[in-house]
C-alpha cells in the first residue's frame, strides 16, 4: 500500500513538472515569435 502511495505521488510531481517545463516552454516561444 505504501509503494503504491509512494509513486502515485511521485507520478503526480512528475506531471507538475511536466506542465511547468510545457508552460514555459510555450511563453518562450511565445516571445521568440513576437
């Protein structure tokens, strides 16, 4: 039970990442075109 608590979190932490580095992604591309 503890494993499967332990990567849901993980799992969840990887996707706050995941949109961070995405959003970021997209504002400098953003930039670069205006």
């Amino acid at each position: 039970m503890n494993c499967m608590c332990l990567s849901f979190l993980e799992s969840k932490d990887f996707n706050v990442q995941f949109v961070t580095i995405k959003e970021k992604y997209l504002h400098t591309r953003k930039q670069k075109i205006n």
